[in-house]
C-alpha cells in the first residue's frame, strides 16, 4: 500500500453565542474551527486527522504531500521520522499521524485499540469545563451534569482565590469527583495577557485543594516546562498533580517522570505526541506509578485518536468537553456519529480505524 495524496479542509461551525474560554484570555471565541487531512492510498482506503485552526488554517497540503507521497502507511516509525522534519520548520505534525492509524485500522478491519492489544471498555467521562464562572453558576452547572450522569466535574480556575468557587461547589456535591484546572501551561494570546502564577502561587492553591478535599488532581498550575517546580510542588501537597497536554514530544514525558513532576501524564494525541506515542508515554508513565488521562479538548476526531488510545492503556478517566455552548453536538459537527456519552460512561467506536465516518457534504461543503 501505497499513500497516494493529501487532501486539507478547513471547517469551521458557528457558535450559538460566544464563548470564552480561559486558554485564551479575554477573546470571544464565534466558531468552532479545524484542518481536516484527508491521506488516500493507491487501495481506495483514506485515513482522517484532525487539527486545531489558529488565524484561519495553514495551508500544508502540499508540503505534506512532498513528505508522504509513496510511503507505505503502515511504516509508523518511518513516517514519524519525516514528521520530526515538519515538526521542525513547521506547525506540529501529531494530526497526521492519526490518519496512518485510521488507515492502517481499516486495512485490518480493526479498531486502533485492538491493535495496541486491547479489548472494548466502558470509561468514566468527567465533564470538561472551559470558562471562569462564579459558584453560583458553577454550582448550577454541576446540577446539571449530575442529573445527565455524569460523577465528576473539571472545573476552570484563574486565580487564586478561586480556591472559593471550589469550596462552593464541594460543600453544594461532597460525593462528586472534582478536578480542577489552572490553566497555566501553556495560553494564547490575542487580547489580553494570561494570569500567571508563581511557585508560592501554585502552592498556596493546591495546599487549598488539601483543605477542601476529594479533588482528583490539580492541573497545569505551573509553566508546561517547568519540570523541577512541578517536582517540588508535587512534594508539598497531597492533591495529585496533571499536565503536559501540549508538550511537545515524549521528551518531555521522559523528564517529567525523571524529575517526579507529575501524578498524572496528559498527552493529547492531536498535539503533543500522535497516537503511537502516547501509547509509549502512557506505558512508561504506567511503569513508575503514573496515570494517563489525555487532555482531548480540539475536535471529534482528536477525540476518537485519543478515545482509541485511553481504550489501549487502560486510562481511568476521559475528559468529555462539555461547557454551553461548546457542547458534543458542536465539538462533533464534522461527524456522521458524534460522541455521546452513556449515563457517564464513553466507549471507544468498535468501527474499523478512528471509528469515525467524515459525511461526504462536509468535504464539499469545505472546498
């Protein structure tokens, strides 16, 4: 089998109402927004990835074809060689790797899973939020998503003194699992300078977390590459530590688990690692005691990848977006199926590949 082209959509959905969300400060985000690859092979088999549009979508239809054209799909590890290269001089490259997955998966008639070994199972989904909202609303929020099902919630903090909004919604829901994310990892910046913080920040935060209790893990408190301030931060308090999201390579997995930063490795597959490596990241991770629970938070067909991948390693939580209006059916719009969730619980797409089916319009639509 041979890879024969590559075909690049930009998709866009609008927004029933703007949303803001904490990642890029200040901006009022109208639409839902992606590049879809579209790789073919000389046996009529296509695989699909996905990623995030910044400033309307760069165009690497051709380039990609002049790094892929006549390699044999199934040649991961060649592959992502090349796409160190792209890596390199370009934008990151992990999107195309989950196409080679979706191919390879339909060539064998398998789901990706199933090739990592694994077997269909039913994972707990937390509901995702994205904005800073006051208890009030956050405690009306979580009123909803526990008549929907779901047994935890993730929610969004900018400062520190958001430690209160957490107490609020733990003492309104004692028995809900919470996560709580930071955000200070990594930000966009289009209107306003994101809210940073310092050790003493993190630490006075998390040792907040230890009072509040039963909070699963604090994510991202710290710069994504501030490996010794995770370490030291992870000493001090008891609430689990998360990140890495948008890391870039399993390099930096490596050193967090070398320097004991983090409780929890959280690799997307769309923009950190690919499929075949958040797997190694995962098993590694496995290896010293570590939980992986990939960020999925792109689109739908990020979310299959990483779906197939928490499916091969056995994670014990998916992070489900779900923060009106950025909610599945909107996080889904270029997909024939979308991703529901059933009483809390996801399970990975028992179809060939990714699982997932691209409606033709959707394409036609685009060109």
């Amino acid at each position: 089998m041979q890879i024969t082209g590559v075909n690049q959509y930009h998709l866009d959905h609008t927004l029933e109402e703007p949303f803001y969300p904490t990642w890029i400060p200040g901006y009022p985000q109208s639409t839902h927004e992606l590049e879809l690859f579209e790789i073919e092979t000389d046996e009529g088999i296509t695989g699909y990835g996905a990623s995030p549009s910044f400033a309307g979508g760069l165009d690497y239809e051709t380039p990609l074809e002049l790094f892929l054209t006549g390699e044999d799909p199934h040649n991961v590890e060649g592959i992502l060689g090349k796409l160190e290269t792209v890596n390199l001089v370009g934008p990151r490259p992990w999107h195309v790797e989950m196409a080679l997955w979706d191919i390879i998966g339909k060539d064998a008639d398998k789901p990706v899973y199933e090739l990592f070994g694994a077997q269909a199972r039913d994972i707990p989904v937390y509901a995702s939020t994205g904005e800073v909202m006051d208890a009030e609303e956050r405690i009306d929020y979580v009123e909803k998503r526990v008549d929907e099902g779901f047994e935890a919630v993730k929610l969004r903090v900018t400062e520190v003194d958001h430690i209160e909004t957490v107490r609020r919604v733990r003492e309104a829901f004692p028995e809900l699992t919470l996560m709580v994310d930071a955000n200070k990892g990594w930000a966009v910046r289009v209107m306003e300078d994101p809210i940073e913080w310092s050790f003493a920040d993190a630490l006075e935060f998390a040792r907040g977390l230890d009072e509040v209790g039963g909070v699963a893990w604090l994510e991202e408190p710290l710069h994504r590459h501030d490996y010794e301030g995770y370490s030291r931060l992870r000493d001090a308090v008891d609430v689990n530590i998360a990140g890495g999201e948008f890391n870039n390579g399993t390099h930096h997995f490596r050193e967090f688990v070398r320097q004991g930063s983090l409780d929890i490795l959280q690799p997307d597959a769309a923009l950190a690692t690919g499929i075949r490596r958040a797997v190694d990241v995962a098993r590694m991770g496995q290896e010293h005691g570590l939980q992986f629970v990939p960020h999925t938070w792109t689109n739908a067909v990020g979310f299959a990848a990483n779906l197939q991948v928490m499916t091969a390693v056995g994670s014990p939580w998916c992070e489900y977006p779900m923060e009106p209006p950025w909610t599945p059916d909107v996080w889904s719009f270029m997909l024939e199926d979308g991703f529901e969730h059933d009483d809390g619980t996801i399970r990975a797409p028992e179809k060939p590949g990714l699982g997932i089916e691209i409606p033709d319009g959707v394409l036609a639509d685009a060109e």
